[in-house]
C-alpha cells in the first residue's frame, strides 16, 4: 500500500505545489522533503537486502497489474527524484520569482516528479512505459516553458518526438517481453532471465528496449535534443535534464541487466553506444561557451558512460554504475544550479566573457570548486572514487584497452567542463557583467551547498552510502547479492595512474581551452552535417510528405471521391468473390419470355439516360427507366409497388421539370477524354461486379421462410389479407415510421434550404 | 427468367455509376434516380420471379399458399419513397447551389475544400525565415 500511496500523494498534490509554487513561497519544497523522508525511512528495510513488493488489482483480464517494487536500484533513483527535487524546488521559488506561469511550472513539475517516481517504482512492464510517457510529456511541457519563443518551441517538440519515438520502440519491446515471458511482471520477468535470454526473440527486445533507452538518455545520434533543451529554465535544466529523467535510460536498461547481461548483442550495443557517446559529447562540449549547453554534453558524456558500464558484464560494472550515477546526480545537479545563479546574477552564461566572480559570490564560488572537484574526479570527493571504479571495471572488460582510452579522454574533458564552470568563470581578472553580481540568498543557495558537501561527505566517510544505498542496488542491478566496500583509496594501482594522467591531459587541455574551443567551433561540417540539422531535413521532409499524401488523398473535388469510393467498393467485392470461389452463374435456360422485353427496354432507356444530349431529355429517359420498373412490379404480381411507382416516378418529373428545368444543362458531357475514359472504366467495373453479385446470389437455392411466415401469420397474427399492407405497418410497423420520418426530415430540410436561399436573393436584389 | 434482369441490373448500375462522377451535378440527380431503380430491381429479383399473383390471401382462408414472395414487396415500397425524398432533397440543394455559386459544375463547387494551392514551398521560406 505504501508505494503506490506514495506515487499517488505525489500526483493528488501538483495543483497545491502549482498553489504555492505560485506565490514563490520556499514552503514548495516540503513536499518532495516529505517524500525524501518516507524513502528514508524505507532504506534500513532495503539496506539489509529486502525487497518491498506490492500488487493491486488494475486490469486482470490482459494480466496487467498496477504492481510497485522498491529495491536497492528504484530506492536510489526515488531518493535522487525526491532529494534534489527538494533542492530544485527551494532554488526555483527564488530564481522564477516574478516569472509569468509559475503556477503551471510548479504543477508540471509536481507531476514530473511523480511520474517519475511511478517509472522507476514500478513493477509492471505497461505501468513503467505508462509512467515513462508521462515524464515525455511533462519534459515537453517544461522545455516548452515560454512557448512564444520560436527556439522553445522547436526544442520541446525535438524533446518530444526523440523520446516518445524511443517510447514506441520501447513499448513494442516490452510487448515481446511480455509475450516471451508470458507475465508483465518485472520481478518474475528477473526470475525467468536465462529462459528469457536464450529465446530467439531476444535480440529483437535487446534492440527495442535499447532503442527507447538511448532516445531517453540522450545516446549518440539521439543527443541533440538533451542539448537543444538548455532553452528551458535553469531548475528544469538541473532537474530534468541532467539529474533525473535522462537516467531513466539508465535505469530500464540496468533494471533488465540481470536478464540480458551475458548476452553478446546486449553488451556490443550498450558498450558500443555509450562509448561513441562519449566521445561525441566530449568533443561537442569542447566547443561551447554557453555554460548550460556545455554542462548538457557533459552530461551526455556521464550517461554515455553510464550505459558502456552496464554493457560491462560483472559485479564490479554494477557497482561502478551505482556510484557513478550517484556521483553525477550530485554534482550536475549543483553544477547546473551554479550556472543558473551566476546566470541569473550577472545576465550572462557565456563562459568566454566570465571572470573574477570570486570577488562577488564568495559562497557560490566555493560551492562550485566543490563540485568541480567531484567532477573532475579529485580526492577526497566521492567522484574521485567513482572514476577510479569506471577505470577498474574497463580494465578488468575484454578489449578493455579500447573502453578505457574512451573513458580517459572523457574524463580529461569532464576535467576541463569542471575547471570552466567551476573555476574559470571565478577566477582571473574581474569581467564586466551586465548586472553587478552578488551572492543570492538561502533559496538558491541550500541546494548546492547541501548537493556539493555531499559529494565532499561521501567522499570521506564511503560507508556513509556505500553499504546502505550502493551495495544493494548494485546486487539489483548484477541479479544476485554481491558483497563490496567502497573506498576512495585504493593504494598505487594501474587506476591511480589513469586518475594521474587524466588530470594531466585535463589540465593542458583547460589551458590552451580559448584556441582548442575557437577551433573546434570553427568546424562547420559538425553543424551542417550534425543529427540536429538532419532532424530539421527529416521534419521538412514529413511536412511535405504529409502535404502530398494529403491532396492526393484528399484533392477536394466531388468527382473524384465518387470515383474512388465506386473503385475500391467494387474492387473489393470482386476481388472476395472472385478469390473466395463465390462466383457461379445460375441458368438462362427459361430466359425467353415475354418479360425479355421489359429487360431490354431497361438496358435501353438506362443507357439512353446516359446518352441524353439535354436535361429533359435526360429526365424522360430515366423516367423511362422508372415506368419500365413499375411495369415489371405490375406484372410479377406487385401491384401495390407499381402504382407507387408510378406515381413517384411521375412526382418527380414534375418536381425536377419545376425547379431545375430552366438551369443549363450543356449539350457535351464536359469531361475531358481522359476523364470519360476513367470513369467507363470504373462505371463498367462497378457495373459488372453488381451484376456478377447478383448472378452469384441468383445461383443459390432460394431461401423463403420468412416468407413463408408471413404467408402463414398474417391473417391470424395481424388480421390482414393483403400481405405486403400487413407487413409494412404491423410486422415492420417501426420501419415504416423510420421511413417516414426521413421524409419528413427531408421536406423540411428542403423547405429550409429553399427558405434560406429566398432570403439571400432578397438581399441580394436590395 | 432472373438472370436476364441481373444483367439489366449491371448495366443500370454502370450507367448510375458513370453518371454520378459527371462534372455537372444535373448529371448526378440523374445518376441517383437510375441507382435507386437499380437497387429496387435487385432486391425484387433477388426475391425470385415465380408467381404473377399478388400476395393476397382470398376471403376464407387463413394462409396464402404460393403467390408473389411479399417481402421484398415490403421493402421495395420503402425503399421507392426513401430514394425520392432523396432525390428530391439532392436537386434543391443543388438548385441552391446553382443560385449561390452559379455554376452547375462539380469541380467548382470548392467553398468547403479550396483548391490545394502551390503555396507550401513559400510558406515554408516563410516559416524559416522567421
């Protein structure tokens, strides 16, 4: 009960926050606080191993359940949801205040955060995508946060259609999985991994799953969109888009490792992926100034690494995930809080023309060393022992060399992004800044400071969340309980050399950063040849598709719709009767017969109709057509048919002479030769299948029992002698009044049209 | 005797079919009035030629034995009624029309759907521009 009360209290309250969050007030942040708690409390339970399953009935006909779990690996994610959730809430009551829509921000937000709550608790395969679409959406909405700017626009729908493209594939691999497992449940899905894993189907679910995880978390080529979503405002930056929702990537593919993790497919794709992730974000970082963006490729980086690590097989890779995604929650998040405040203090974030902050914000430039030095991965921060773990487990990997060249260059580029935002920017001679910049107050302040002594604390006292946090969801993650204790000194190992000569490489590389970064900027063929341009090419390219599918389909003239509607209907029914072998021609042995006449005198007045050269004409033919069916009810034994048939056929000459005799009726069909061509061909069809129809129902042995009912019932159930009278107003009495109402519906439709057309023509003559 | 007023149903199909894709809309009225004898006469054929004597049951007797199979009767006779209302409903709209637009000519009858205009590549000049 307590999960989904908790996932729920998360959702009932997004319109209090937006209420609150409204006002600005820093009380928004008791309710991820209150949720931080109940998590915490939670811990002890999971720290010594246990799982918490719940399941609660939702749709059992199809086998889904609304069903949670929370293990070492959902309690991480749920506390990282709810603790810098916290953080983000306090620092955005200060930073948005006096924005327009913060009603709406706080909601969204709320409902984010719960959303992504129910993803990484959730213990059934439909609920996870359900959450997982629903933090698509909410991410779209925030990136979307001031939609009259064009650029806001672009990236929230860029945002969107990356990830939600990834959801589909996703959705359509979790469907496999469900059928090769035969439950939705994820925890009997991890009990049925080595089953799982040797069913052919499974590299099909590999490459689904993989494929919605790396839109989500942002893999190479599908990165553009996490940078492009920079536009949003700072706290969605921190929150969002570097410590939460990217990870959800993270967490669907480590929360199926246990199943896949031998399988050769699995770690070719995660460890390939990643690693060209890497390298690409790496590289791209290396050309921005904008100090959010250039925070937004780091993050890039981390989770590239974050998914080569678990394409890693082993204990050690489970562990190194763990704390590494700990390690990069705390100190992006503080980062990105950082650039926020000296964004919002000083009106810029152009790290090319920051300098000397120090002197202003003594506060903010301290925390930021802090974080910095988490994330360049120096002692005695927690990410000093992160990156020693990530150089660990690629040296223990086959082909290891490979995967810790990638890490090592990476990490020399995490190096230089930490020295940019956290030193740079501080340190030097004084920059003008178009606003004199000053320390902000608690609100913005209590999150990074808590987020960056953390890293500090962690880094000194391991245990501290070694034991109780990492350990368990590194076992989630390897499948089975593993047993590891976290230090950050390991003595003088191949690692420490690695560490050594990271910082090196960073360290000459952040010297000459203005050259490096003015000539890789200067590579256009990055920008013109990048997957954001063809993202661009590919929208255009649907918009003009669409355009074409749509006039062809939909070309707005009458004409042409008859014809297709006739084409395909006949089409269809020839094609089922020919196909399905109903197709049989009955007998034209009694065929000479006096009624011979009337068919003939049918077929020649109907195509006499079609042949009429002028309007009366045309209208005599077809009333030819229709005395000519009266006849033939006259003298197969439906004299109550003929005479109404006469006299409607004669209503309507009248009526047509009346009202449309005077209207033009040319002397040439105005159909071009093409066009008449076209429409003998698809006439002729539409004609032949009728007839073929016909014929094949003509073929069967008649059926006449109902008839034969009426014959039998109607003296003495309807005490009426003239069958056909009985049956229109006893047995169908209700027809009757149907039909009768369309013909009232039809005078009176057409007394409103002739009404309204009255007074146009009044108007008009005024 | 059936199958012959099977082809006559054919070929008055394909004659309503060919009408009702005419340009002018006069044309289609005509297409109308030909399909609604066409599907009377199917239904009556399909119903069986056998007997020329109406479906009525002498005076005296409780049940009819043979005569005309009166249910395709039944329906034919709401069927003629709902095709004329229907025709008759078609030509004052297209009176009106004719009165509105003045002209009798399907294809330029486009106040609801315009013409696809050979604007799109502009419009998107236009959009990038911005």
């Amino acid at each position: 009960m307590i999960l989904l009360a908790l996932v729920m209290f998360a959702f009932a309250l997004a319109p209090f926050v937006g209420a609150i969050g409204g006002r600005s007030s820093p009380f928004v942040a008791i309710i991820p606080l209150l949720l931080f708690v109940a998590f915490c409390v939670l811990l002890p339970e999971i720290a010594e191993g246990g799982t918490l399953l719940e399941t609660h009935r939702w749709i059992p006909s199809i086998g889904i359940a609304a069903a949670f779990r929370l293990d070492g690996l959902s309690l991480t994610f749920a506390l990282l949801i709810s603790g810098i959730g916290c953080a983000v809430f306090l620092y955005a009551s200060a930073y948005l205040r006096g924005e327009p829509r913060l009603v709406r921000f706080y909601t969204i937000i709320t409902l984010f955060m719960a959303s992504m709550l129910g993803a990484v608790l959730a213990d059934d395969l439909v609920l996870l995508v359900v959450f997982w679409e629903l933090t698509s959406i909410t991410s779209f909405l925030l990136i979307g946060h001031t939609p009259e700017q064009e650029r806001s626009r672009r990236s929230a729908q860029q945002g969107f259609l990356v990830t939600v493209a990834g959801g589909l594939a996703m959705l359509a691999g979790v469907i496999l999985l469900g059928s090769v497992a035969d439950t939705f449940s994820i925890t009997e899905i991890l009990g049925k991994g080595e089953m799982i894993a040797a069913d052919p189907l499974a590299p099909a679910i590999i490459i689904l799953i993989a494929a919605g995880a790396f839109a989500k978390s942002a893999q190479a080529p599908l990165h553009s969109w996490l940078a492009n979503a920079m536009v949003a405002p700072t706290p969605v930056s921190a929150y969002l888009h570097s410590a939460t929702m990217v990870k959800l990537g993270v967490y669907l593919l480590a929360r199926f490792d246990p199943v896949f993790s031998d399988h050769a497919l699995w770690i070719a794709l995660l460890t390939g992926f990643g690693a060209a992730t890497m390298l690409t974000g790496s590289v791209l970082a290396m050309r921005e100034t904008d100090l959010k963006r250039v925070l937004a490729y780091s993050t890039i980086v981390s989770l590239g690494t974050l998914i080569m690590l678990i394409g890693i097989p082993g204990e050690l890779a489970a562990v190194a995930v763990v704390t590494f995604l700990i390690v990069h929650a705390l100190y992006k998040a503080c980062l990105f809080l950082v650039a926020g405040i000296i964004d919002h203090e000083t009106g810029t974030r152009d790290s090319s023309a920051l300098g000397g902050m120090r002197h202003f914000m003594p506060i903010t430039a301290a925390v930021a060393l802090m974080g910095g030095l988490s994330m360049a991965g120096l002692p005695p921060s927690i990410g000093f022992a992160a990156k020693e773990l990530v150089y660990e487990t690629g040296l223990a990997a086959s082909a290891g060399w490979a995967l810790v060249a990638v890490a090592l260059l990476a990490n020399a580029a995490m190096v230089v992004v930490a020295a940019v935002v956290a030193v740079r920017c501080f340190s030097g001679d004084l920059s003008a800044t178009p606003k004199t910049p000053h320390d902000p107050g608690f609100a913005m302040l209590a999150g990074p400071i808590v987020l960056a002594l953390l890293g500090l604390l962690f880094g000194i006292a391991p245990w501290l969340v070694g034991n109780g946090l990492i350990v368990p969801a590194a076992s989630a993650i390897a499948g089975e309980p593993i047993t590891f204790t976290l230090s950050l000194w390991h003595g003088f190992t191949p690692m420490l050399a690695l560490s050594v000569l990271t910082l090196v490489l960073g360290v000459f590389a952040y010297r000459r950063w203005s050259t490096i970064r003015s000539r890789m900027a200067g590579i256009h063929q990055i920008d013109d040849w990048g997957p954001d341009k063809l993202y661009d090419r590919l929208i255009i390219g649907l918009q003009s598709v669409s355009t074409w599918v749509t006039h062809q389909i939909q070309p707005g003239s009458l004409r042409s719709y008859v014809a297709r509607t006739l084409f395909i209907m006949s089409l269809a029914a020839f094609v089922t009767l020919i196909l399905r072998g109903g197709y049989e021609l009955p007998s034209f042995a009694n065929s000479l017969g006096p009624d011979l006449v009337i068919a003939i005198l049918l077929i020649v007045s109907s195509l006499a109709v079609a042949r009429a050269r002028n309007f009366v004409s045309g209208i005599v033919a077809a009333g030819m057509v229709g005395f000519t069916v009266a006849l033939l009810f006259l003298f197969q034994g439906a004299p109550d048919l003929a005479f109404t048939q006469f006299s409607v056929e004669a209503l309507a000459i009248i009526i047509m002479l009346a009202i449309v005799g005077r209207m033009p009726f040319r002397d040439r069909d105005s159909r071009i030769h093409k066009e008449r061509l076209r429409d003998l061909f698809i006439a002729g069809g539409t004609g032949v299948t009728a007839a073929l129809v016909l014929l094949a129902v003509l073929a069967q042995p008649f059926d006449g029992r109902l008839s034969d009912f009426f014959r039998a019932a109607s003296v003495p159930e309807a005490h009426g002698r003239n069958l056909v009278n009985v049956i229109l107003v006893d047995f169908r009495a209700l027809d009757t009044l149907g039909e009768i109402t369309v013909l009232g519906l039809a005078a009176i439709a057409a007394a409103a049209v002739l009404a309204g057309l009255r007074r146009a023509t009044a108007e008009k003559s005024k | 005797m059936e199958p012959v007023f099977a082809i006559a149903f054919g070929v008055m199909v394909a004659v309503a079919a060919y009408l009702l894709m005419s340009r002018n809309v006069l044309r289609i009225v005509l297409g109308l009035l030909v399909l609604g004898n066409a599907a009377n006469l199917s239904i009556f054929t399909a119903g069986r030629l056998e007997s020329r004597v109406p479906p009525l049951v002498p005076a005296g007797e409780a049940a009819l034995a043979g005569g005309a199979n009166p249910l395709p009767q039944a329906l034919i006779l709401t069927a003629i009624v709902i095709s004329f209302a229907l025709v008759a409903f078609t030509v004052v709209l297209f009176e009106s029309a004719h009165r509105r637009l003045g002209t009798l000519d399907a294809d330029a009858m486009r106040e609801a759907e315009p013409l696809p205009q050979a604007t799109t590549k502009k419009s998107r000049k236009v959009e990038e521009s911005a």
